[in-house]
C-alpha cells in the first residue's frame, strides 16, 4: 500500500507543527527556568539594597562577598575593628555575585573584597576549570569598574560533607592560586590548609551538625588568617 503526495505532505507537516511546539514549549521552559533562577536572589538584593539606603555606603572600606561561609561569619565579632560590611548569601555561586554586581559591589566602592564561593559550584558539577574561569570573569569585572580594589580569593575549604568533591575543589583553588601570582591586586588566601589533619582528612572539629559549615573553631581560623590582610 503506498500513501500519495497529498497525504504524505499533509502527514509531513503535521510532523513539523508537532516538532515546533515541542521546541517552542522547551524553550519557554529554558527562559522561565533562567528568570526564576535570576529572581532567586531578588529578595537578597532587596534586602541589601534597603541595608544601604539605611546606612549609605563608605567608598573605600572592606567587603565580604560570597556564600554561607561568608553569610555566617560574625564580622563584629571575628573582625571588629575592620568596618568591614558582609554581603553574603547562601548558596549562591560566582556568577550569581557577577550578575548582582550593581547591588552588591558597586554601591561600596571597596578598596579590598574577600570572596569566598566556588563550594556551591562544584557541589552542582562544575568543574574546576569552570569555577576558575568563571572566578577569573568576577576578577576582571572588578579591574574593570574598580581598577584598585584588591581582591582576596579564600580558599574552597574541605568539609566532611562534600570531601568526596575536594580533589575537583582543589583543583580550582590550585588554579586560581596560579593567576594570583601573577596579578599584583588578587590575593589567595589559603584556609583550606589548615582544615585538613595530619591524615589528610577534613578536621571534624571545625564543623556543626552538618559537616559543611563552621563552627566558633572554624572561624577562629579563618579569622587569625584573614586579620592582618584586613588591616593592610
């Protein structure tokens, strides 16, 4: 049995208006997917933008900038002659701080910014060259709009809850280490060394109930790293 030209070209393009409402629809998917994503931090950037209206930035000062490790680290009380102004938010990963840039950089005008993300990162598969390209977008983003604040990059840290990531995590932190020695205002701040024991593995008393963040030991060693650089 064979099917005439009429029927085949009917067939043929009903087959097509099929397949392009199935692209339509899959892209629609893609642009919601990427503005819910986006929007994900709006209410964070709110947040931080009323944080400045309320107490209007000073240019010059220190800024942390990162994910929950720097969300969680108590400045006032680790840091408390640095003035420094914490902008962390959780879960967030390099390019959500280059996209929000404007809200959480800009307005501060910062002479130095310790950055800590690239954990979030690789624990939703990105690779260690990714997170260090990506880094290297954030470094030039700063060079670009404030061509003499020093960025200081700290470590990827090892937890107990993501070690089996850490050879990719040190990857990346072995990465931008490099770039660091060759970029007189990007600084790498090694955190990471300490947190490890004399049997290679994550020291388990640096961390609360989850294995991923720190505790009071935790920041302690963070801090006693960092103080001096603050100072400078």
């Amino acid at each position: 049995m064979t099917l005439n030209r009429s029927v085949l070209s009917r067939l043929s393009t009903s087959s097509t208006r099929r397949l392009g409402t199935v692209v339509a629809l899959a892209l629609l998917a893609l642009s919601v997917a990427v503005a819910q994503e986006a929007d994900r931090w709006q209410p964070a950037m709110d947040r931080f933008a009323e944080l400045d209206r309320q107490t209007p930035p000073t240019p010059g000062g220190v800024l942390f900038l990162g994910s929950s490790s720097i969300r969680m680290w108590d400045l006032e009380r680790w840091l408390p002659s640095s003035g420094a102004v914490n902008r962390g938010f959780g879960g967030s990963e390099i390019a959500d701080s280059i996209r929000h840039f404007d809200t959480l950089v800009a307005p501060h005008a910062p002479r130095a910014i310790f950055f800590y993300a690239g954990d979030n990162d690789v624990a939703r598969g990105k690779s260690a060259e990714v997170v260090a390209a990506d880094f290297s977008k954030f470094r030039a983003l700063v060079a670009q709009r404030l061509p003499r604040a020093h960025v200081y990059y700290v470590a990827i840290k090892p937890s107990l809850s993501r070690w089996t990531l850490w050879p990719e995590m040190a990857r990346a932190n072995a990465s931008i280490a490099k770039a660091a020695k060759t970029d007189p205002l990007l600084s790498f701040v090694d955190v990471a060394s300490p947190m490890i024991d004399s049997s290679g593995e994550p020291v388990a008393s640096l961390f609360i109930e989850d294995g991923l963040h720190m505790n009071d030991a935790g920041y302690q060693i963070w801090s006693d790293i960092v103080a001096p650089l603050v100072i400078n």
